[in-house]
C-alpha cells in the first residue's frame, strides 16, 4: 500500500486535498513568465493563504506579496514576509493595526478616496506605501483612469503628508471574468496596460519611480512575455479551478486542488450521488454549463493527476452539508456509501477559505491561516 492509498483510507470527512507536484509547477510556470518578463512578481496570496505554500514561492525567488486583508498580512508578517501590499481599499478603522504593521514591515496600502488619504496622512506613525488603485473596466472600486483631476487631488495630498511614500498606479482587471474568448482576455488585458501607461506617462516626471502593477490570473496564464506594466499579481494560478478551465487558462491537469468527499447515499433512478459536501465546503460559486448550474466537477485521482469522470459528473445541487452529483447509472453503481469521490471546485479561493485546512495527497499537513498550527507573532 502506498502513502498516498494509507492516507486515502484515514479520510473520514470532505478534505482539501493539495496536489504538491501541480502546485509547484503552477508556481515555477508563473514566476518564469516574470523573470522572462523582467518585471516583479508579487503573488496574490488570498488564494491558498497558507504560510506552507508560502514557502514554495520563496523557493522561486519571491519575497514581495499581495493580501486581501490586514488580517492576513498579519499572518504573513508573522511568517517572515516583510514587503506586503493589502490590495484592498483602506478600512480607516483598522488604522491601528495599519500602524502596528507599518512599524514592523513594509505595508502598502491601497486608496482612491480624499478622506481616506487626509486620515492616512493625519494618523500614520510610520512611513507607508501607497497606491492609488485604478479603474480600467472592471468598475468595482478605484478611480476611473480617465479622472485626472482626482487623481490631481489625491496625488498633492499624498505629496503633502510627508509620510505617505507613493508607489504607484494598481488595478485589478476583473471584468476578464466575464469574457467569453481567450481573445477577448487578450484585448481586455491590453485595454487595461494601455490605461493605465497613459497615466504612467502623464505622471512619471513628477514621479519616476512610479509603477504599475496589474493583477489577475487568465491574462497571464495566457501570455508568454508581460509587456507594459512593472509588477503583476496573479493569485488564483497557484490552485486554478473549474472557472479557470472554462475561461480557457488552464486545464483540468494544472488544478491542484479538489475536495475528498465521502459517499453518503445514491439514487439511480434520479441518476443523483449524495455525497458529504456542501455549500460550507464548496461555497455556491457556480458555472452555467449546458444551461445548468454546476458547483463542482467528480475526478479520479491517477497517477497522480485529477481526471474527470466520463461521461461527466457535475456537482448540480448543494445545500449546507449535502451535495448531489449527477451521473448515470453506470457510474453511480461503482460508489457505495462510505467510498471517496473527488469534486474539483468551481472557486478554488473561496473552497479554500471555507475549508481552513489543507492536507497533501500524501496527508502532510499544511498551513492555513484560518486554520493554523503555528502560532504567529509580530
């Protein structure tokens, strides 16, 4: 019996399981497209948030990243890492963990209103990035790149405070989720480089060191060389998932991660398998396949790669705990209650977030952040 057979047989109930030789090459794969590219890499880390993982991209040379939280960039502090970007708009009641991060490392934050840059400036104690993030289509947040006038105002405030270090211009392209082409990707990506170096070249006399710093994972999954920008912050690529695939950047071979879940019941003459996962497990992030919601994907796991079922079995229901995947009858007679099936995730970042906890696919424990066995302090 192998490891990975001993460990498969200890599974009692729905585990995130992390395929380490995908994960890594994911990684290698994505910090070769910057060092090719010249540009910095500073990954995106709200995806895996574990402090284990971590240590994988140390090993290809990355020593900058990006958080969704100043929780999680406390976590990361906690684990050696001294250059984070939280890319997320400032919550102004947070200012005094801003400033006991500020104090131990550095922290650049993210802004694209007055208030926020007058209160940072008014309450600091410590010197600080900045970035002033940059709407280039996905019309979340930040300042629409055409707003020069704001962007007038923002830029002479943090001139003024004299201890808010610009950094420069950041944006995340998420309208390329909505794409329907891997040329549409392309055009999308481009259309934001162009945006935001028509900013680069308006104000990098007053600021040379200035960059720009792009962030998302299918324009640079689909790309040999980055052009046009100084830093991107990919962050779903470590794990990838069924959206990715869809999407067109990346195969089912390249998704690391997938949810063992135990066989509680089956039903052949609804062509349904229940198995224990659910929405807590999964989220209900979902994909519109064949005019049908889909919340997951059943696999095979073999030589040690993920292999969709044929014909294909999708995770079509969930509810708190349950989960029902539809196949047919030939299928379903190969699982009894109490067998493992794995589903990859439609959003390895939210799965990975419910879950807390990862496990190898030979059972070595990983680190979490919202489910940590290492203590960690500032």
């Amino acid at each position: 019996m192998t490891d990975t057979e001993a460990f498969v047989r200890s599974i009692q109930r729905p585990t995130l399981l992390v395929n380490e030789s995908i994960c890594r090459n994911n990684i290698e794969r994505m910090s070769a497209l910057a060092q090719r590219s010249g540009i910095t890499f500073r990954p995106h880390f709200k995806t895996h948030q574990s402090a284990s993982i971590g240590t994988w991209f140390r090993e290809n040379g990355v020593f900058s990243i990006t958080v969704s939280s100043l929780t999680m960039a406390r976590y990361f502090a906690g684990h050696h890492w001294k250059d984070i970007t939280v890319a997320f708009p400032v919550n102004l009641r947070e200012i005094n963990e801003i400033n006991t991060l500020a104090e131990k490392i550095q922290l650049n934050l993210l802004a694209d209103h007055p208030v926020v840059i007058k209160t940072l400036a008014g309450q600091l104690k410590h010197e600080t990035g900045i970035f002033i993030e940059v709407d280039t289509g996905s019309h979340r947040t930040g300042v629409n790149w055409e707003n020069t006038d704001m962007i007038d105002a923002l830029l002479e405030t943090i001139g003024k405070s004299g201890i808010l270090r610009f950094r420069g211009f950041l944006s995340h392209t998420g309208n390329i989720y909505s794409a329907s082409s891997k040329n549409e990707i392309i055009r999308l990506h481009r259309t934001a480089t162009d945006r935001m170096n028509f900013l680069k070249e308006r104000y990098l006399g007053s600021f040379p060191d200035l960059i720009l710093s792009l962030g998302d994972t299918p324009s640079f999954s689909l790309t040999d060389t980055v052009r046009n920008i100084d830093e991107m912050r990919p962050g779903n690529f470590v794990f990838y998932d069924l959206m990715q695939q869809q999407l067109g950047a990346c195969s089912y071979e390249d998704i690391a991660v997938a949810v063992a879940c135990p066989v509680v019941a089956s039903y052949p003459e609804r062509n349904e398998l229940v198995v224990y996962g659910g929405a807590i497990h999964f989220s209900k992030e979902h994909l519109i396949q064949e005019k049908q919601k889909i919340y997951g994907l059943a696999v095979r796991f073999t030589e040690n790669k993920w292999v969709p079922l044929e014909p294909a079995a999708p995770l079509t229901a969930l509810s708190q705990e349950h989960g029902i995947l539809h196949m047919d009858n030939r299928q379903i007679a190969a699982f009894q209650p109490g067998d493992l099936i794995y589903i990859l995730p439609v959003h390895s970042c939210l799965t990975a977030n419910l879950m807390g906890k990862y496990l190898t696919t030979t059972g070595k424990e990983l680190d979490h952040m919202n489910g940590s066995y290492e203590p960690f302090h500032l």
